[in-house]
C-alpha cells in the first residue's frame, strides 16, 4: 500500500496514473476540498482561477486528458495571440520569430545587435545565477526589458537570485539547447504556433482536478490531513492523521508544500526537514479585473525598473474568452511589503495601474493571496538530498514547476513505484 499526501495536481495525477496500473494506494488531503493551488470559482457569473491560468497540452498533459475525457471541456488559447511588455509608458508586442526581433521597439537597435552577439558567449557557468547568465548572454537591456520580466513572472520570483542549475538548467535541455539560445530562437524553438497548445477548461482549471478526482474519488480521504510520519515498526513507515488515526504504508509520497512536508518529516528524518524549511515561498497577491476594454492579446508583463506595483496582467478576456475578465499579479520577490496592505487598497492600485497601461477602466471583482515557490538561492538546500528509502517527493519544489511538469514527475514516479 501506497501512501500520498495530498490531492492537489501532483497528488491525483499519481493517483491516476497509481490506479491505472492496479497499484493498491491511499490519499490523504487535510482540506475538504481537492486541487490545491488550482481553484476556480464563478464571481459574478464570472469563471476565475486562483492559481495556473492555462496549461500547455504537452504529452503528459495530453495523455492525461485523453484518460480523464476532457477534450470536449477545453478552451484553447489562440496560438497568434501577442503578448506584451510595458515599457516606456506604453505596451510593446514580444518578439516569437527572428522577424519580429527585428521589427520590435521593445529593444533599441544596440540592445538588438548586443542579442545577436549571443552565440559568441558560451553557457552557464558554476554558481551563475539567472539574471547573470542572461545579462551576460544578452546584455542588460534585453534582461530587463524582456527576459528578466518574462521569466521572473512565471516563479514571481528574482532571476538575480535563482540558480541557473535549479531553475532553468532543465528547461534548456528540454529544448534542446547546449550553447547558443539565439541559434534555437532561429531554429523557431519560440514559436508557440509550434508549440503544444496551451488551454483551459469551460469552468476553469478546477474543470481538470475535479475530473481527476472523480476517477479516485474511492482512493481520496478529504478532510484528514496528515500530522506525522514515523518510522513503522515492522518497516515501511506509518502517517499519522488529523482523527488520531494510523496508516501504515510501504512507501509514502508527500506532494505537500516543504514547510508542511517539514513539519511531517521532522520526527524520523530531521536532516531533510532541515532542509525543507530553508526553501523560501513568495507571496502574491491575484487581484480579479472586470473591464470591457478593447483588448487583444494574453496580457502583459512590466519591464524592470518602471513605477509600477504590477508585475503582470493576463487578459483572459481575450485569451479564454472569459467575459469582461483580467487577472493582475502583485507582490513576488520584487515588492514583498505590498503584502502588508489590506486587500482593498491592493485592488485599488491593480485597478488605477491597469488603467495607466491600458487606458481602459477595470473595476475588482475579488483579490485572493497564494505562494509559490521562488526557487531561488535558498535552493542549496536541496543539492545531494536523499531521502529514505520509501519516501518521495512529488511537489513544485523538488522538479519542473507548472502542471506539464507535475504530471510528468507524477508519470517517472508511478513507473519507479510500480
């Protein structure tokens, strides 16, 4: 028997995938509810999603969807849709294809010759960090107006304090490149009309969850979280749960943040809960925007350096055709004591900014909080982990974020079990 702790994407998909290969298994989720970071709800009639906006339909992703039956539920997002960075006091359309790279005022024209130079720079170096490798690939300009913007988004988080080999070491040899990023640019590994397509689902992303779980739904215990792991008696290790009671399991999977994962492991193993509670979350705030505004696009993400509290804005209005719907973003590692203020005057500036970008009004529909992992330089912390033998982690913190990545761990890890 199987233990796995917690039913968000990382918890079912195991469970699926678990279930699918007859493999005897329990999940235990503290909360009444399953999907964890994904959540969608209806405000005023309105689908909104605190957490992943969209996913890409990369293989592991297809295939789940292919299991659960859920094509006809998708909502895909227009591969030609541009995205933006503002800059300047005005929105600027990223550059996908050598073409545009040219044609883009996002970049001056010595920025652009500095990127081209790329090639002649060689890769990541020990101990560099995200913000360095870039800056030194391309030149500072092209960091901060682009590159910095775009990937720092995606984590909430500081390229100047993520390690290029916990956060984007991965990702480069997932497309392939060694040496020059330029040379894949050409070779159109950015093209996203070439790209898995990337989707939601009619009432949201909760839509994929939900169905997951509606396949287990025999193997998930919802309201009984997990307050212990020990070692069991007669080996394997046994959880111990919110009602008092025991669970004993060949081996346990924790797909729980690190500090709850911490707090688990912190009888049996206290070296690795050690650890765990050094990895840093950011916080971040998902202000909710109704506006009518003639939009077309995904949204846009602020270049470094301009006098704004919003770090990015996705028009899922125009994305996901969601009526009247834009999600902004702020806080992260750049604007930590924003989390100080009160959620009504959070809105407020998500609203106003909104409007100096756009020129178009936006009222709130909602404000929620989240954290995310950072992966940055606390990451140390996991070089040479290694756990007991029959515990693993399955979490957004220990491989590839996103849910392309969490189902393809979920994938490698059912395999290893079966």
């Amino acid at each position: 028997m199987i233990g796995i702790l917690g039913a968000g994407v990382s918890g079912l998909s195991l469970s699926v995938l678990l279930d699918q290969g007859g493999i005897s298994h329990r999940v235990l989720e503290r909360e009444v509810e399953v999907g964890g970071v994904i959540r969608s709800e209806r405000v005023e009639g309105r689908v909104v999603d605190w957490g992943p906006q969209r996913t890409r339909v990369t293989p592991p992703v297809r295939r789940m969807l292919d299991r659960l039956g859920l094509d006809d539920r998708t909502v895909v997002v227009p591969p030609d849709h541009p995205l933006h960075v503002f800059r300047g006091g005005r929105l600027r359309r990223v550059p996908f294809r050598p073409s545009e790279l040219l044609r883009t005022d996002l970049l001056s024209a010595r920025a652009k010759l500095r990127f081209l130079m790329e090639p002649l720079t060689g890769g990541p170096r020990p101990e560099e960090t995200i913000g360095g490798f870039l800056t030194r690939k391309f030149g500072r300009e092209v960091y901060e107006n682009l590159m910095g913007p775009l990937y720092g988004g995606l984590y909430g988080s500081d390229p100047e304090e993520m390690y290029v080999r916990h956060a984007l070491a991965g990702t480069l040899r997932g497309l392939g490149i060694r040496r020059s990023i330029l040379r894949a640019f050409i070779r159109g590994a950015f093209n996203r009309s070439a790209a898995p397509p990337a989707v939601s689902f009619v009432d949201g992303m909760r839509e994929f969850t939900d169905a997951m779980h509606r396949r287990v739904r025999e193997r998930v215990e919802v309201g009984c979280g997990a307050t212990r792991i020990t070692r069991g008696e007669a080996g394997g290790w046994k959880v111990t749960d919110t009602e008092g009671g025991s669970h004993h399991f060949e081996a346990v999977v924790l797909t729980v943040p690190a500090d709850a994962a911490a707090d688990l492991l912190d009888p049996s193993v206290p070296d690795v809960a050690g650890r765990l509670r050094q990895l840093r979350y950011n916080g971040l705030v998902m202000v909710m925007l109704a506006s009518d505004g003639p939009l077309h696009g995904l949204g846009y993400q602020v270049a470094y350096g301009e006098a704004l509290r919003t770090r990015g804005v996705t028009w899922n209005a125009s994305a996901l055709g969601r009526r009247d719907v834009h999600t902004a973003f702020l806080g992260g590692a750049h604007d930590r004591e924003l989390l100080e203020l009160d959620d009504a005057e959070i809105g407020r500036i998500a609203a106003r900014e909104f409007r100096e970008v756009t020129g178009c009004d936006a009222r709130v529909l909602a404000v929620g909080r989240t954290r995310i992992p950072s992966w940055d330089r606390s990451w140390i912390a996991l070089d040479g982990l290694e756990l007991p033998q029959g515990l693993h982690l399955c979490t957004n913190y220990e491989s590839r974020v996103g849910i392309p990545g969490r189902i393809q761990r979920a994938e490698a890890l059912a395999e290893r079990l079966a």
